[in-house]
C-alpha cells in the first residue's frame, strides 16, 4: 500500500531544492552540519525531510545568530539556518515564489529572477537627469522588525496550501541561537540569511511601499532594492511630503524610517541652478553626486552621475588587507592568482559600470599589495623598484593572470 500524507509535496521538488542550496555555498547552523556531511546520507536525508515536511512533522531547529561588523560601525544580525532547514526553506520558496513573484512591479530589484542592483543603478541614474530631487530611504532593521500578523495575512492571500502556512510559520517563530548558546526567542523579523526571507521581505514591501507608491503617488518614479529606495521628485516640497507620508505609513505597519540615513538630496548639475546642502546620496555601493563629464564633441561639463563610494573603496582595501599577502611566500604568484582572482573579478564586474576611473585606485592598491609579496618572497627582488619590475614584465607577457591587469591596470614595469 502506499504511504498517503496530508501534504502533497514533490520529491523532485525536495532534490532540487537540495541542488540550490548546495550551489549556493552556504555555511553550516546550529547543529554544525555542513553540506558535505549531510551528503554522507544524502538519499536517506533528503527522505527524511520530505517524510517529515509531508506528514507535518517537520520542526526548524533554531537560527544560529551571527553578528557582523557593518560598514557603517555597530552589527547586524545574520542568521544562519541548518543545512535541512536551508532545503526546508527552497521547498517552500520554489511553490511559493510563482504565486507571488508575477504581481511584483518592475522597480522592486532586489532578491529577485533576472533582477539586479545594477539595473536599478543605471534607472536611478537616468532618472536623476530628467527630475531634480531625490528622496535616499533607508527602512530601520527591516529583517528584524516585521510584523509576524500582517506578513501572515499577507501569505495567506497568495497560497492556499496549509503546509506553505504551517512551514512560513514555524520559521518566523524559529528561536535564534547566540554564539554563547544562549536561546533567544523571536517575535517579529524574519532572519536576515534564511532562503525564504527575501521573498517574504519583498512581499511586506510591496504591500507596504511599492504598491502603496504606484496608487498613491503616480507621478513619481521609484526604485527599491530590498530595504534600501530612492524616490524622484519636481520639488523640494514635494520630496518633504513623501517623506512625511512614508513616515507614517512605515509606522502602520511597524517599520520605521531610518532617519539618519533618509535624505532629500539635490540632483546639480551644469543646468540646475540654485543651491541646496545635500547634493550627494549612496545607493548601492555607489556615490551620485555632480561629477566632471566629456560630451560627443569634446566639450567638458557637470553631470550628476554614479561612481563606486568611498565606503566600499574602503571595505575593498581593508578585504585586500585582511588577505595578509606579505605573509603568504610559500604560495607562487599564479596560486595568488588562483586564491583571489574571483573577487577582483567580482568588484571589477560590479563597480566599473558606471566612471570606471573612480575605480582604479583600489586596483593599484592591489598591485602595491602584490608588489610588498614580490619584496618579501625574493631576496634579489627586496626594492621597490626591482620588485615593481618584475611584476610589471609577468603582468605584460600574461594580462590574464589577474582581473584587474586584464582591464588595463599594471604594475609599473621599469
């Protein structure tokens, strides 16, 4: 006879959910499982969540809570669920994501298929020439603080599965577990770090911002990328009063306004006259501000424009310390390569999108880096120049060896 649950969930959709969280690279939780120790049983594992996921058995174990530096100084919470928890989680996503992902609006970029951050940069970044301000929003700890009731209701208008409801649930209520092993429960939130957090994060948003900006305030275009917007006004005036009216609708729904980091924000340039303080935001790991800028027939001007920010300028050169190459001598320099070129790539693929020049000055700091590995490897090589020599001739015969050599930045060579 065959086993009848109460729940009608797919095998295959318990295997590929194990897919994407195994791609995906993630850390172990609590129990301290990682995803090579749960493949020593893989079939037997993945039996036991569908069993336990399709008879209603299944309970999340708590969050592990990890507390990261922000660049801006203080912590955020990061929580960690198991690797079971993780496949728990792409089950439901991979249901649940359908059903609601198609009423999403265009300018909601974070978190989402076929969405970026750089799309949303390169609208922001037009729509800043066609309207003069901007209002920069910031939402308070939004993955802490959203409310279990209204993202409950929420759910329930896009699925009608009872085990989509139970599971939503039970991970909402998911205790975090703190480094010292203390349990503490949760009450609002949902973990910053869990796979189904996004999506519940975009749909409060939608309800909360986005739709809320489509019927309300027609005329002005917007973009959001998880927590993070910006809003395009005709007026000073009319930035003042969406904000006000943002205020309290964040306040509604148990948000709040991030008011240090919220701001009105002039967009000058070469044909906006008038003076106003603020006339510079960050969106994305990008800084909008008047800049200098060429047109087609040579002629020099001021344009509002997008370029990597100090702060991530910042974060890049304090990653790139924090790889202690100097110490790294028993490594050759292709191994070097081999160790760290995906992230160079990443940061060139990111933050050259848009002024590029603004970026070459974390790729030298690159080279200098690799230079002091030259200085301390080869005794021949200790000065500078010798070292910036050697370099500069490996990085001319082979520019592939590193991302940023490829894009043009090299050592000096003689």
């Amino acid at each position: 006879m065959q086993e009848t649950k109460p729940f009608n969930i797919s095998k295959r959709a318990v295997i590929m959910a194990y897919e994407k969280v195994k791609a995906n690279k993630g850390t172990y939780g609590v129990d301290e499982q990682s995803i090579e120790d749960f493949e020593k049983k893989l079939n037997n594992n993945l039996y036991k969540i569908w069993n336990r996921m399709s008879s209603g058995s299944y309970f999340p174990k708590p969050v592990k809570a990890v507390a990261l530096p922000k660049k801006n100084g203080g912590t955020r919470i990061l929580g960690i669920p198991t690797v079971e928890d993780r496949i728990a989680q792409m089950v439901v996503k991979l249901y649940f994501e359908p059903q609601v992902e198609p009423m999403f609006y265009d300018d909601s970029y974070g978190y989402r298929p076929n969405k970026s951050a750089i799309q949303a940069l390169e609208v922001t970044r037009k729509r800043c020439w066609r309207k003069d301000w901007v209002l920069e929003f910031d939402i308070k700890g939004l993955f802490d603080n959203i409310r279990h009731d209204i993202l409950m209701e929420m759910v329930r208008k896009h699925t009608n599965e009872e085990w989509i409801i139970l599971y939503i649930q039970r991970w909402l209520a998911a205790p975090f577990q703190m480094e010292d092993g203390t349990i503490i429960p949760r009450t609002s939130g949902t973990p910053q770090g869990g796979v189904i957090s996004p999506v519940l994060a975009n749909l409060f948003l939608h309800y909360v911002f986005d739709d809320f900006m489509v019927k309300k305030f027609k005329t002005i275009p917007w973009a959001r990328y998880a927590d993070d917007g910006v809003a395009h006004c005709v007026s000073l005036k009319q930035a003042e009063y969406l904000q006000r009216r943002l205020q309290e609708r964040f306040e509604q729904y148990g948000l709040q306004l991030n008011l240090e980091k919220t701001m009105i924000v002039y967009c000058k340039d070469d044909d906006r006259k008038g003076n106003y303080p603020n006339i510079t935001f960050d969106f994305l790991g990008y800084t909008f501000k008047p800049r200098g800028a060429k047109n087609k027939y040579g002629k020099y001007f001021t344009n509002f424009l997008p370029a990597i920010a100090e702060k991530a300028k910042k974060a890049i050169r304090k990653e790139v310390r924090g790889w202690k190459l100097q110490l790294k001598v028993d490594k050759d320099l292709w191994d070097i390569a081999n160790m760290f070129n995906k992230r160079i790539v990443g940061w060139i693929n990111y933050y050259t999108h848009f002024y590029k020049s603004e970026m070459y000055g974390v790729l030298r700091y690159i080279n200098g880096c690799l230079v002091k590995w030259v200085r301390r490897k080869y005794k021949k090589r200790k000065h500078r120049r010798k070292a910036e020599y050697w370099l500069g001739s490996i990085a001319l015969r082979d520019r592939n060896l590193f991302a940023h050599w490829k894009f043009g930045i090299l050592p000096i060579a003689g």
